[in-house]
C-alpha cells in the first residue's frame, strides 16, 4: 500500500491557473480517495463532478463544522470566525440564509448593474491618469468589488484598509490559529458596532434590514454581525481575485482577451464570466463536509463521522463534462460547472459576482486596449497559501 | 411539459432566473423561486431542463408526461 496523499496538494512549477498534478491523476483513478489533512486528519477526498454533485446535493451530508470528524481548514467555533451559515445545517441554515438573499435576486443585483458600471468606469479613469505601471490588485481589482460590497451592506467604504487586511489575515492558510482568532475578533467587533448604530440609525442597506430582524426577536445581534463578518470578507476577496487571475490569465491567452475586447457582446461576456469561473475555480480548498450516516457511493463506503472533502477546481476540469476541460474557451457553455459549489449552500452571492466580473471584463480590456505584464509570470506572487486563490500583486502598464 | 418547483428546498441562488427569466421568478422578499409559467412552450424546453438541472437544491422538477 502507498502512503496516504496530503491534502491540500502543490500546483505544478509554471502551470498557475492549473489545479494539482498530483489531483489530476487521482480523478483519472478513483473518484474518491482518502487523504490526510493538515491536522492530521484523515478525509475523503471527491474529485469527480458527478459524485462531488451527488454528495453536496445529498442531505445525509452535513456542512456542521462543529460536529467531529468534520474536515476543517482552520480551527473553528470561534467567534470571530466567519462561520455564521455557512457552516450550519437546515433548518437554521435556511432560516438565517433566507433573512439575507432579498437583496442578491437577479432582479435587484441587475438594478445595481448601472451603479457598478460607473465604479469600473471612474476606477480606470484613475488608473489612466495615474502612474504606471501600477499594481492592479490594489489599483482595481480590489476596490470594485470593496466599493460595491460596502453599499450593499452599509459599511463604510474609508475602512476599506482594516477589512481588508483583516480578511487577508483570516482566509491564508498559513496564519497562526490566534492570530486568526485576533483578526476574527477585530472584524467581529467592528460589525458588532455597526448593527450597534444601525439599531439606532437604520438606513436602506443589509445590514440595517437585519436590525429589523433582531427587534423583532428573530435574530441575536450576535448572529447578525457575524454575518456581517461572512459577508463582507466574501463579498469582496473572491471577487477580487476573479478579477486579477482572470485578467492574468486572460493576458497568457491573448486570443482570447482579443474575443472580449473586441465583441462587446453581452451574450459572449456572460459565457466568458462563466469559463473563466470554471477555469480558474479560486476557491480551491475545497467543499468540506462530514457525513451523517453511511453513504454508498462509487462502490465505496463513506461511514458516519467521516469527513468529506469535495475539490470542486479538479470536477471543473473532469473531462467527461467538459470536453478539453484543461483549455480556456470562453466559447464555451460553461454553465455547469461548480466553481460556486453546489446544493443548498451555494454560493449567494453568485448574481453579484457575476455582474461584477461581466462588468469589469466587458469594460477593462476595451477601455485599455494595450494592457499588458509589468513583469514576467514568474516574478507573480500566487497565493498557495490562500484559502481562495489569486494573485497578491499584478504589476500591469499599458 | 409540466414544471414543478419546491419552495421548501429552494436556496434562492437565483440560477433558475438567470436562466429562464419567462419561467422561473423570485420573491421580492427572500429570493424564493416562483413558478411564473408551469407548461412552457416548446422553445424553452431545452433551457427550463439546463434551470432543473443546475438547480443546487433540486427544488426544480420537470415532467415531460403532459
């Protein structure tokens, strides 16, 4: 028998938008695999899109991070911690994710479209009078989705710096448990404080819709900042590294960039958002999971308790849905690819992204044309050691 | 075609919408799907069975028996 494989794995030298050699090969042999996890823990490791789908959609499987066995990436329960729904079970699940999802319906996330749009216009404004070359992480891709995620919530924007820093604190894999609890703690309060003055002085944002919530007696405070916490930091790094690994890796297949800069097709734009989801699936950590009861599944057996890992960057690549799967296409339908999960946690933000990135790749590449690396690929920072993965800089000029 | 939609399940990710836009709604309240037309015409077919099946939360079901 082999030694057990360590999970997460390393991408291949070179290959940055690439999900692990090491999981390619496992796909190819078995849909499920045990792995052993960072602390030392053992979990199922899915890697198919079929079963990955089947088991996210599964009820016997539970999203219950306090519960043993579950597969955690980082130490939990605590406060500060962005756990909130995420990591609950219906019913509570539902009831709370069900008190946020008003203001992501397709129909109010398209009315903030024209709001969005002179975001992206006013931020290039400024990148085209500024000094370059310039590091688009902190000069854009940052700020967009900052800007939009503070209105929708009602935070203010000029604090965009200790949220920021706090979030890259909590989502890298590498910090030290009480350092992670430290920056929970820090974000918590400031949430905390926030509801605090929204209970006195609601405005039309979510977080005030959620003081409404909680002088009914349906929320604690303490629930809502901390999904306030969740959705502030979700809200703005997966975005953010959507825009600068996409850009990055649209700038590595520049036949590609030529297709959205010069199309302007919103339908292409759309297809081009999903492709570039599916390709670089940015939450590469992986779904966690643990099982409830005993689950047949791929002629093998996951046993209650067992903790289940679902990779959804390697399912994205799983050639018998999607036919070339290691080629950028934004030709072609992507729709389902689970680059944003998959059953009743997925993703609630997704209608926002979406927008968000078909506004910015529909706008940045035309409105710079020449955009190009301030440096080589070799010298990007990529950030293996982030929970959601990305580029720490992206020097561009044009 | 008949379509089914299970509000109980339902996550309100809002993929169904995006979709089918003539088929599938959202309450205003809580982004809950609402079934705007449950015998579509033929030429919707094909996208309300993409909007079934990428549903995360199997909330959408669709007969072809009717």
């Amino acid at each position: 028998m082999t030694s057990m494989l360590e999970f997460p794995m390393a991408r291949a030298a070179g290959c940055p938008f690439d999900p692990p050699p090491a999981m390619q090969t496992l796909r190819e042999q078995t849909p499920l695999t045990r792995v052993r996890i960072s602390d030392g823990k053992t979990a199922w490791l899915v890697t198919r899109y079929a079963e990955q789908r089947a088991l996210l959609a599964d009820p016997r499987v539970s999203s219950d991070v306090t519960r043993p066995g579950y597969p955690s990436p980082m130490p939990v329960g605590e406060r500060g911690a962005p756990v909130s729904f995420i990591l609950m079970d219906d019913p509570e699940h539902a009831r709370l994710r069900r008190m946020v999802t008003a203001p992501f319906t397709i129909k109010r996330i398209e009315a903030m479209r024209p709001g969005v749009q002179k975001i992206v216009d006013d931020l290039i404004d400024d990148l085209l009078a500024g000094p370059k070359p310039v590091d688009l992480v902190e000069a854009f891709a940052l700020p967009v989705p900052s800007l939009v995620i503070c209105q929708l919530l009602g935070v203010p924007y000029a604090d965009h710096d200790f949220f920021q820093d706090n979030s890259k604190v909590i989502i890298n894999r590498e910090t030290a448990p009480e350092e992670r609890r430290a920056a929970g703690d820090r974000l918590y309060a400031y949430l905390d404080r926030l509801v605090g003055e929204k209970l006195d002085n609601p405005g039309d944002d979510l977080l005030s819709g959620l003081t409404q919530r909680i002088r009914d007696g349906e929320l604690a405070r303490s629930d809502a900042a901390q999904m306030g916490v969740l959705m502030l930091i979700a809200g703005h790094e997966t975005t953010a590294n959507m825009i600068a690994l996409g850009t990055l890796a649209l700038l590595q297949h520049p036949d590609q960039l030529a297709l959205l800069r010069e199309s302007g097709d919103p339908k292409l734009v759309a297809g081009a958002v999903e492709e570039l989801l599916r390709y670089l699936n940015i939450t590469h950590s992986g779904r966690r999971r643990v099982a409830l009861q005993d689950i047949e599944i791929a002629g093998q057996v996951i046993r209650a308790g067992e903790g289940i890992i679902l990779a959804n960057d390697i399912a994205n690549r799983d050639p018998s849905v999607f036919e070339d799967p290691d080629r950028l296409d934004l030709r072609r339908d992507a729709r389902r690819h689970v680059a944003f999960g998959f059953g009743v946690h997925q993703c609630l933000g997704q209608p926002l992204a979406r927008m968000e990135l078909q506004v910015v790749y529909d706008t940045l590449y035309r409105r710079i044309p020449t955009l190009r690396l301030a440096t080589t690929l070799e010298e990007i920072p990529f950030k293996h050691d982030g929970a959601v993965y990305g580029v720490y800089e992206l020097p561009v000029t044009w | 075609m008949k379509v089914f939609v299970d509000q109980d399940k339902c996550c309100g990710a809002g993929t169904c919408v995006m979709l089918a836009p003539d088929v599938f709604d959202q309450r205003d309240e809580d982004g809950i799907v609402v079934l705007l037309d449950g015998q579509p015409s033929e030429g919707l077919h094909p996208i309300v069975r993409e909007a079934a099946n990428v549903c995360p939360a199997g909330a959408i079901t669709v007969s072809d028996n009717a």
